[in-house]
C-alpha cells in the first residue's frame, strides 16, 4: 500500500521557475528521501531528511520536513529543462532491525519543465 | 565505481512461464530490495535481504521469490507469470547506518 501522496500529481512551469513538490505520510519515520524518475528509467537518488532534521539543501533543490504534520516539501530553484521528470517521496520506518530498509513510495508528481 | 546493475533490462515471457531476473549491488553494500512499478504509479516493496537473510516481505503472492548470493547480489524469481506482473523490477541497495537507498536501472518485464 502506498505510505503517503506526493501533491501536486503534475505539475507545469517555465525554465527558470521555482518548482515545489509535497508528500504527506501516515507513520513514524526514521528518514524520507526524495528520487527523480526520467521516463521508463530508474529511480535517481536526490536527497535523505533524517527525522530529526527540518531542512536540508544540496545544490538547487531544498527540502523540509515537518514531523508534526507528518509532511515534507522538495523546492527546486532555478528549473531547468532538464528537471522534467517524475518525483518521488519514500520513507522508511518504524525501525524495524538492523539493515532493514523498506521504503514506502508515494504516486509520485510529474514535473514538466517549458524551455 | 558501478552503481547497482541489473539484468536484464527489458524481457517479454508469455503467461505461465517463470523469469528470473538479477541484480548486483554497490561494492561494499550487504543489503539488497527488490521493488515493482507498475506504470503510473510508485515503486512497491517486495522484498530485502541484508546478509543474505530475508529482512522483509511486501504484500506479494508465493509466486514471488528471492535470495542473496555470498557475494551480496541478488535474484529475483517469479513463476507462473500473469498479465498482471508485468512492470518495472527495481534493484536497489544500502549500506548500514546510512540510510541511503540506491536504485539500479530496473528490468522491465512484459507478460503476454
């Protein structure tokens, strides 16, 4: 079953806009990360929250977590043509053993960059 | 260094028949997941395997299998295939403590 839903499910913007991506979850967590998805590919390793952090940046894209409200926000700054492509929020947890990672995926939001 | 590789990449089985499908995980990674795609929609959980033991099992029927080699990669085996398997298998794997998840390029299969 799906862990959480990524909002919006797609969305379209112009190169050099600022893109911003939800995910909402219904457990605890220890981490979330976010991946990229290009067409038909696999999944590319963005960024991981930890649980105990609020933000987090690398490069142009910037994510906050929000435990509270069990939710989570990755901004893209600056798009480029280039960032079209699928976005995913996946958490894993509880805890449930040493070297147990299973992740729990979203629907994913589709991102359309327009040059 | 390679990141997680997988085989093959795409492969079409008629119903019935069984496929087995492969994944090595990053150098010095001891756990590896298996996940399904269907299209439109996010990975789902399988199965993970650290130190070739089965750490846990998604909501999968027995046709679904898998197991760890000594030397970390992994299979992934389904028999009796349905239309309904058909999708993209992602390998992924990790390391202890980091928490990093790491994706390979997926194998899609198509059942018909």
């Amino acid at each position: 079953s799906q862990q959480g839903e990524e909002d919006p499910q797609a969305l379209s913007i112009q190169e050099g806009e600022n893109a911003t991506m939800n995910c909402s979850y219904k457990t605890s967590i220890n981490n979330l990360q976010w991946y990229r998805q290009n067409s038909g590919r696999g999944l590319v390793h963005l960024i991981l929250i930890r649980s105990n952090e609020r933000e987090k940046h690398s490069g142009r894209l910037r994510v906050t977590l929000d435990t509270s409200k069990k939710s989570s926000s990755l901004l893209i700054t600056a798009s480029r043509a280039a960032d079209t492509a699928s976005y995913f929020c996946a958490t894993d947890g509880p805890y449930s053993g040493a070297g147990s990672y299973q992740l729990t995926f979203g629907k994913g939001t589709k991102l359309s960059v327009i040059p | 260094d390679a990141g997680v590789t997988q085989s093959p990449t795409h492969l079409i089985k008629t119903r019935g028949q069984h496929v087995t499908l492969r994944c090595s995980p990053i150098s010095g990674h001891k756990s590896v997941s298996w996940y399904q795609q269907v299209l439109g929609q996010g990975p789902q959980f399988i199965f993970q395997y650290y130190e070739k033991e089965e750490r846990g099992r998604g909501n999968f029927p027995d046709r679904f299998s898998a197991r760890q080699f000594p030397n970390y990669s992994s299979e992934l085996n389904v028999n009796a295939l349905l239309l309904g398997d058909s999708a993209l298998y992602l390998c992924a794997s990790s390391t202890l403590g980091s928490g990093t998840v790491y994706f390979g390029e997926g194998s899609w299969l198509t059942v018909v």
